[in-house]
C-alpha cells in the first residue's frame, strides 16, 4: 500500500513540474530578447492620442512598464526619467511609460507630478503580455516594473527584468551611452 501512496505522488510531481515547464516556457518565449524585433503595438497616451511604436522608428525607445500610477515606486521612476528626459532627448531617444490604468488615471498623474512624456494605457493588458510584464497582486493585474530599450531600427537591445525605480533612469541613460558609442566606433 506504501508503494502506491509513493507512485501516486510521484505521477503528480512529474505531471506538476511538466505543467510547469510548459508554462514557463510559454511565458519566456514571449519575452522580447536583446537583438530581436519589439513587439509593435498602438496603445492610447494621457492626452488620448495613439502612440505606435512603428511611428518612433529613426529613434531611441526607452520602453517601461510600470504598476501603477501615484504609488511611491512609480512615481520616483518617473521623477527620474523626467528629471533625466534632455539628456535622453540629445540621445536622440524617447521615453514611453506603459501600465494598465486608463488615460484618464495618466492624466491625473502627468499633471500632478509634472511629467511630460508619453504614458501609454494598456487596459486589456494585451501590450504588457505581449512584452511578458504582467503580474498579479491582491487578484488584480497590473505591469510588472521591466524595461525595454529599443534602437532605431526597431531591435531591443537591452532587457531589464529586476528595475529598482531610484537608479534605474541612470542605468538605463549607461546602457544608451554604451549602446551609442559601440555603435558609432563601427
């Protein structure tokens, strides 16, 4: 009787961490990697004009999730990128923030905290799936905090899966100064 207690739950262990395989596998193939084309997607910004990614080709992207506007993370990474958007704009790059609150919500939070780029509503999350940056908190989805730089061309170059909102903008501003100088020294 011991022995079947024994193979019952080994059936389940290995049934369990197949399921899990193909599901992990499913959500990384899904993320964008450095070299490969960005997912081009329209979504609606603050002031309810449609931002499409293929539109910004010729330029830099710094494209962030983020989960949620006027939480204390979200609101010090954006501080940052504003704080640092001149140094991005003589970079030829521009910022685009995406989460899954409405325009309306983005309004209210450009206005209050002064910033001046795009944030770009994904409501059905679709754009956030797209770039494997939803996550569940308290039953409810939001954008997980991850960036993606995007060149010129249209090719993510840089992922940053683990963002910390404080120096991220410095990090990200490092990686486009890197990126830039490799590719003018060819």
């Amino acid at each position: 009787m011991n022995w079947m207690r024994i193979a019952i739950i080994a059936v389940l262990v290995v049934a369990v961490v197949g399921t899990a395989r193909v599901l992990f596998a499913a959500d990384d193939a899904s993320l964008p990697q450095a070299g490969q084309p960005a997912h081009d997607f329209t979504l609606p910004s603050q002031d309810g004009s449609g931002v499409h990614l293929a539109d910004l080709r010729g330029k830099w992207v710094v494209l962030y999730f983020y989960p949620k506007d006027m939480t204390s993370g979200c609101t010090l990474e954006a501080h940052n990128f504003q704080r640092d958007l001149a140094q991005y704009e003589q970079k030829n790059a521009v910022i685009i923030g995406v989460s899954v609150q409405d325009e309306d919500s983005h309004q209210k939070f450009c206005t209050k905290e002064g910033l001046s780029f795009k944030l770009l509503a994904d409501t059905k999350q679709e754009v956030s799936t797209e770039y494997d940056s939803v996550m569940t908190y308290n039953s409810a989805k939001y954008s997980a905090r991850r960036t993606f730089l995007i060149d010129p061309q249209g090719k993510v170059q840089k992922v940053w899966l683990e963002v910390k909102p404080d120096k991220h903008s410095e990090e990200v501003l490092a990686a486009l100064t890197e990126l830039q100088s490799a590719t003018a020294s060819k």
